[in-house]
C-alpha cells in the first residue's frame, strides 16, 4: 500500500503546485485588468477636465485677440479719419521717394553700361596697340629664322 499511495502524493503537490500557479495568475491578471480600469477611469475624468481648461484657455486668447484686433482697428480708423490730409502726403511723399530712387537706379544703370562699354573699347584698343608690336616682331623673328636657318622648318 506504501507503494500505491507514493505516485498519488507526488502527483497531488504537481497538481497542487500547478493549480496554485494558474490560480496566482488569475488573480494577477484579475487585479491587472481592475487597475487599468481604475486608471481608465481616472484618465478620462483628467481628460474631462483637461478639455474644459484647454477650451477655456483657447477661449480667452481668441477673446483677447479679437479684443486686441479691435482696438487696433479703431485707432488706425481714428488716426486716418483726424489725419486723413497728413495721410494722403505721407503716402504722396513715399510715391516719390520710389519714383526718385528708381530714377537713380536707372541712371546709375545707364551710367555703368556706358562705362563698361567705354572700358571695353578702351581695353580692346590698348590691347590692340600692345599686341600689334609684338606680333610684328614675332613675325620678323619668324621670318628671318626661316631665311637663314630653313632647316629648322623641314
């Protein structure tokens, strides 16, 4: 009878050691998906809260913004209404200051080209005047090389 009852007892702590095992991980499973929920929960009622501060805040800055629009609005209408000829010289005054400046740049453009171009005709002739020499003298030097030693040249 010893023998008999030795196989069952081993097989009762295996059995017993895997049931406590597959018991601990339902339980932790169980206690897992009970703090998720919890934190679930608490997240929505921060996100409940955080939409409500952050609609708040965009509110008031579109508030502000319309507010600060306005203001801006009424004191440039105030300022062309009380300044309405000082504006229209202003704006008078800088339609000149353009039409001066381009004249200028147009000026100072025709200025340039004409200075290039004088330049280049200028460089072309002293180029000319130095080049002709020296191709004179290397043509000499060529020819009478070729006179006295035609050797050279076969």
């Amino acid at each position: 009878m010893n023998e008999s009852d030795q196989p069952k007892k081993e097989e009762n702590p295996l059995m017993k050691g895997w049931n406590d095992f597959v018991k601990n991980i339902n339980t932790g499973f169980q206690q897992f998906q009970e703090n998720l929920q919890n934190q679930l929960k608490a997240n929505q009622e921060n996100l409940e809260k955080n939409k409500q501060n952050a609609s708040k805040f965009f509110t008031k800055i579109q508030d502000d913004w319309n507010k600060k629009v306005e203001n801006w609005n009424k004191q440039v209408q105030d300022s062309q209404l009380k300044n309405q000829s000082q504006w229209e010289a202003t704006k008078q005054q800088i339609r000149m200051d353009i039409e001066n400046w381009e004249d200028k740049r147009r000026q100072d453009l025709k200025d340039g080209l004409k200075w290039w171009s004088w330049q280049s005709v200028k460089g072309a002739y002293l180029f000319l005047l130095i080049m002709i020499p020296i191709i004179i003298v290397l043509f000499l030097v060529f020819y009478i090389i070729s006179k006295f030693f035609p050797f050279l040249f076969q």
